[in-house]
C-alpha cells in the first residue's frame, strides 16, 4: 500500500500521512462495495510487494494515469 500512498503524494502534493489516510479511506470503501472474493484480491494485490503497482492499475485513471 505504500507505493499507492506514495502514488497519491506524487500526484497531489498531499503530505504522506494525509495520503495514507485518503487511500486507506478509498480501499476500505472499496471493498465494502466489492463482492468478498474481489475485496479479497484487493487485500492480496495492496499487501504484496512488487505488486503495489498493479493497485494503481486497477485503478485506472482515477489518479490521473493510465487508464
């Protein structure tokens, strides 16, 4: 999840602890939403390392990236 946090701060100018509480907002909200199977990928994709990038991937161009 870092590397989404630092993502975030890249991309808004928003302080690091700011970030960090906007994308544990976001994740959570998500996977209340999800079906449990998905919100479980969610987890899985967020604490693997080496695959925090395809967190921002899934995504989208929410931050202003690639779609």
């Amino acid at each position: 999840m870092d590397e989404l946090v630092n993502l975030v701060v890249e991309k808004t100018g928003l302080p690091k602890e700011t970030a960090k509480t906007v994308v544990t907002l976001v994740v959570d909200f998500l996977k209340k939403k999800l079906p449990a199977p998905v919100a479980a990928q969610v987890d899985a994709v967020l604490n693997s390392k080496g695959l925090a990038g395809d967190a921002a991937n899934l995504l989208g161009g929410l931050l202003g990236g690639k779609k």
